[in-house]
C-alpha cells in the first residue's frame, strides 16, 4: 500500500495534512485529515469571570469573534438564569445578522467563489477576488468592500468595536443606539439586501448558466448523505442567533430538536489516535466510522445542512431563493427532499446571506431598538450555562460551569469546523476517490478540486487549531507504504 | 496622519502569538512624541489590512513565524510578498497580503510604496496563555532594535518630502 500525504501548511510545522493511502492496485484505501487543536481553553477559562469569557473567547479567532462573542454571552445569560428584555435581544439579533453577512461576503468573493467564478482548472494565483474582479469588473470588488464596510459599521454602533464586540453582557446589553444610529442602519442594511441580489445574480450569471460547473456540483464525487444540523426558530426557519437544535436525517425527517442545555444528549465525540481534533456525532445514532448514510451518526453544520435542517428561511427573499435552490437541485421547492452535494453549499451561503441582509434591515427598522431598556441586572446564579449560536462555518457551542460567585470551574467548546472533522475526512476522501489513479500525475487541477472539496464547508482552523495559509500551499507526497520511500511528490505554493 | 506605521499583528492570548502586541506595548510610549511613525496593535488579517495600510508611505509588520528551519526566538527581516509571509499574512479565510495589496490599489486606495515584515520563529503558536515562550521573550530587545533602526532608515527617507 502507498501512502499520499498532502501537507497544506508545509510551512506551519504542526498544522493540518491530508493522508491517503492508496493501494498497491492504485485504489484509494483511506483518507484522514489531521489538524492538532488549539490548546488549553479549559485550564485558561479556569478561575475567570464567565462574564469575561464573551469578550476573551473573540480574541481566540480572528475569523468568527462575534460568534464567540455571542454563544459565550448566551451561556453566561444561563449562567445567572437572565431574562433579556426584548430590545437587547433584537439588538444583538441585528449585530449577529451584520457579521454573518460580511463573513458569507468574504467567503463567496475571495474563498469558495472564485473556484466557480474563476474555474476550478484557473492558475491558484487567480482563484482568489482578483480573479472575482477580472471576471466581474471592478465594481463587484467595491460592492464587497462597502458591504464588509456595512457590517462592520452595524457591528462598532451595536458591538462597540469594529471587529471584536464587546457589549452583550449577562442580561442583555452594555451600549444602547440612538436615533441617529439607527437612521444609519436601515441606510447600511438597505445597501446590505441590494449587495445580496447582487451575489445571487453572479450565482445565476456565472455558476448555474454554466452546465459544467451544475454538473460538478451534483457530481457523486462530491455528495454525502449524512444528517443535518441546525438552529431554527420556533416555525422551524432557519436562525442564526438562537432557538432550537433540529438535527434531520439523510431522509429529511427529524431526528431530534433540542434545546442548547441538552446537547451533550445528543452530541458526543469521537477520538481517532491520529489525530488532535474530536469528531462528533449524534450519540443515538452512533459512531459507524467514516461512512454516510442513516446508520452513521456523522453529521454537517454548515450553510447546506442549516437549509436541509430547516423548513425554509425567515425573510421573504431568503425564501423564494430556497424554494428556488430545492426547485434546481431536486425538483422540489419544498425543501422537504435533502440536497447532499457538498459544492451546492456556496448557494446555500448566498441564500443564508439574503436572510442575513434582510434580518439586519427588519431589525434596524425596529423602533424597539432605541429603547433605554436594554438590560436587566442578573438576581441569581444557576452555576451552569450553555449557549448556541450558528457561526457561519457550523453550529458554536460553549458550556460552562461556574462556582457561586459566577468564576469558571469548567468549560467545552464545539466549534463551527469541529462539527464538520467527519464530514469534510469523507469528502476529501470521495474528491480523491475519483481523481487518484495509478499512474495518473497529481496536477494542480486534482490538488484543487480536493481542496474544493473542503474549501466548501469554509473550515477555519482558527479556533478548531489556528490558520491556514489563505492561498493554500499544498504538498501531496507519495510513500510506499511498506518502505516508507518517497515515490512521487507534487506541491504546490510551497 | 503619519507617513510611517508599525504594525503589530498576533494575539496577546496565544502563547507566542503575544509577540507582536509585546512590541506594540513596548513602542507606544516612544512613538508618541514620532513626527514620523506609528505603532499599531491589530489582531485582525486579511481585508482589514486594506484600512489599516491605506494612506501610509511605508510600514513595517511585526508578527510570528514558522519556518521550521530555525530556532525559536529566531528574527526573520525580509520585504513582504517576496519570502514566506508571515503567520498573520496567511489565513484561512481571508486574503493574503499580497492580494490585499494588489485590491488596494485596483480600487484606488493609497497603499504604501514598500512593506517589511521583522517576524519572530515562534515555538508554541497553539496553547492558550498569555505568556510568551522563554526563547521568543528574549528576542522582544533584537526585535525591538529592528524596529527603531527601521524607523531610522525611513525617516531619513522622509527627509526629502518634507522640504
């Protein structure tokens, strides 16, 4: 047996490679991905304020800080048994919308776009938002700057910092809005749903007028029939700050909806010697091995699994591109028939990214929002407490447990990518599956549709470990497996 | 604003990731009497270089690195986008510097004429602490010297403009 190892941070010692093992007949025998994780998150929350832990954990990623800001302040919310009033809630509702829409913004335009914008066979030093620009003109490249720019405007009124909030604070929030904010909000959010029609006009323009492109993404090389995962609301519509955990089948019927104190019902996590990083699954279903299908307890949580987890969005636009999406994928605009094709996951980012829009314009018109009743001081302690939000690569989770005075004596995290260990392993193994023959070089267009095949789920290492480079470097060695000889070797960015 | 910047990128809660907002620390008090330079601390990458760069002659960014060839504590001086970029210019969800650059100016920012980067080998990029490594703490004077003598060199460069 041969062993491919394809090292994408050849650079950063320690970080994620990508193993597979092919047979002596040039067959694929199996795939591991391994990323060691951040370390010591337990022992550095031990001994600190849970209060504290909002504003600490968004210095833990530079990539999703209002997620943690968030999930952290809903767990201490738990923590001391708060009530939010109702204005803090749709404030923090509105910031949470904000950032998700940037963060969709920049993953479509500079990440997982340009492998369709551009063409998954485009030099790597074209895949990239110069790529997006040289296709689209110049203009979409300002388009994405305002929106980043919007949102991170919505996120210093509300958030009190541009990138690292720092309000939402057991019971409610820290920092009120006034009237002349929030006019300049319904400007930004309006601004905000136009850049939305905008990104799904490329999708159109560019990635479903294209019938190579349709047909890679409904390719068996990039499908997996897992379970699905997901916040949704009390409608069962998509939510990306809160509500319930509604977990479907590869059926699309539900398997459980929880509330975010009983995870630990639902979830467990399994522990490969190889690896650093935990792979959870559905505790009722089981650990089965990296297999799909509905007896392995594998599950997604990315934007796809959140819009199969789901009975459809919140917001009207949202909406009629989901039914839309369905309508494409599976000739049923309910929703009720589960789209599997991982690369179908950058449209269901851009349908997550209207209702992100359309949610920060709702709320931002709010007259509630400029109320003075924005906390209320927590009178107790409960002494545990678990908050959920949905960051845009995954579900977040944080818990906490805490002595009488609030001071943290436990804590867990599940990140966004963590979610996804399981999932993303099964289809860089399928991608490669279908691309690794023997005797077949390894050239920069199988290097990249590999990558695509993770790329697509917008993994962030920043808190599962830390970073990857953003124009990823990409090492694939070939060993004998027996001899451990070096037999091929092909890199690239390196 | 002041035509030199030192931009100091990491994260105080990462082990040696603490290096760069060390610097920053250790620069701020001097550099606020500077006619010339700048010291700015940011955790962030990626497009939010744009704003941070913009408007600037040159700059100079302090981070970690991994090279794997050399010992912690190591100090790596090279101009950016021409060796390995450093920790905070490469990122998992953002754009490199180089693309960061190139945007800029397609979009008609005022992006610096010459970047550096002064990067420290870092051992532990992984455990949350607050405390750097021992070997990455004594390069903080070595690095500190850099800085100052970058700034030197720059602003006699300055000279001419301001005639």
């Amino acid at each position: 047996m041969k062993s491919i190892v394809i090292d994408p941070i050849t650079r950063l010692e320690g970080h994620g490679k990508i193993h597979l093992f092919v047979n002596d007949d040039g067959s694929l025998a199996n795939c591991y991905f391994q990323v060691p994780e951040l370390r010591g998150f337990e022992m550095f929350a031990k001994g600190r304020p849970v209060e504290e832990m909002a504003r600490i954990t968004t210095r833990i990623c530079g990539v999703c800080p209002d997620a943690h800001h968030m999930a952290a302040a809903k767990a201490a919310d738990a923590v001391y048994g708060a009530q939010l009033p109702s204005a803090a809630v749709k404030l923090r509702n509105l910031v949470y919308n904000a950032f998700f829409a940037g963060d969709h913004t920049t993953h479509f335009f500079a990440l997982g776009g340009p492998d369709f914008v551009c063409g998954p066979d485009a030099p790597p030093a074209e895949r990239n938002i110069l790529g997006v620009i040289a296709k689209v003109g110049l203009d979409a490249g300002k388009k994405v700057i305002a929106q980043r720019a919007a949102g991170q405007r919505i996120i210093e009124i509300i958030g009190g910092k541009k990138v690292h909030p720092v309000t939402a604070i057991p019971g409610g929030m820290s920092k009120r809005v006034t009237k002349e904010e929030q006019a300049e909000m319904i400007k930004l959010g309006e601004q905000m749903v136009e850049f939305a029609k905008f990104s799904l006009k490329i999708v159109d323009d560019i990635v479903l007028a294209n019938k190579v492109y349709v047909d890679l993404i409904v390719s068996d090389m990039f499908t997996h029939k897992t379970y699905n995962m997901g916040l949704v609301d009390a409608n069962n519509k998509v939510n990306f700050y809160d509500g319930k955990v509604r977990v479907v089948g590869p059926d699309g019927k539900e398997h459980c909806k929880y509330e975010p104190k009983d995870y630990l019902q639902y979830v467990a996590e399994h522990v490969e010697s190889y690896s650093y990083l935990k792979y959870p699954f559905l505790k009722k279903v089981g650990w089965k091995g990296f297999v799909d299908g509905p007896d392995s307890g594998i599950y997604k949580a990315s934007p796809l699994s959140r819009l199969n987890a789901s009975d459809g969005m919140a917001t009207p636009l949202a909406q009629a591109e989901y039914e839309r999406f369905y309508e494409t994928l599976t000739k049923d605009k309910s929703g009720k028939t589960m789209v599997h094709h991982t690369l179908a996951t950058h449209w269901a980012r851009i349908v997550e990214l209207m209702q992100a829009c359309e949610t920060t314009l709702m709320l931002a018109k709010d007259p509630e929002i400029i109320s003075d009743k924005i906390h209320n001081p927590p009178q107790g302690i409960v002494g545990e407490g678990v908050g959920i939000v949905e960051a845009p690569r995954g579900t977040l989770t944080h818990h906490y447990k805490t002595d009488q005075n609030g001071i943290v004596t436990e804590a867990n995290l599940i990140v966004g990518t963590t979610n996804n260990n399981a999932p993303i392993t099964m289809s860089i193994k399928r991608a490669a599956e279908g691309l690794i023959k023997k005797g077949t070089p390894i050239t920069n267009g199988i290097l990249n549709r590999i990558e695509m095949a993770f790329r697509a789920y917008d993994p962030c290492f920043g808190c599962a470990t830390h970073s990857l480079p953003g124009e990823m470097p990409l090492e694939v060695v070939v060993h004998d497996a027996q001899t451990g000889e070096v037999t091929d070797i092909a890199q690239r960015n390196c | 604003m002041k035509p030199l910047l030192i931009l100091c990128l990491g994260n105080e809660i990462i082990s040696d990731d603490g290096f760069g907002p060390e610097i920053a620390r250790r620069l701020k008090k001097e550099l606020e009497s500077s006619r010339c330079a700048d010291v700015v601390f940011a955790p962030v990458a990626g497009f939010f270089l744009l704003d941070l760069l913009s408007g600037r002659r040159s700059v100079l960014i302090v981070d970690t690195i991994r090279t794997g060839k050399t010992e912690p504590g190591t100090l790596h001086s090279f101009p950016a986008g021409i060796l390995t970029p450093s920790y905070h210019l490469t990122t998992s969800h953002q754009i490199n510097l180089p693309t960061a650059l190139e945007l800029g100016r397609r979009l008609g920012y005022d992006m610096p004429n010459d970047i550096d980067i002064v990067a420290v080998e870092a051992l532990d990029l992984e455990t949350l602490a607050e405390a750097l490594t021992p070997p990455v703490q004594a390069a903080l004077p070595g690095a500190l010297q850099a800085v100052r003598g970058w700034i030197a060199k720059h602003s006699e460069e300055e000279k001419p403009h301001e005639d």
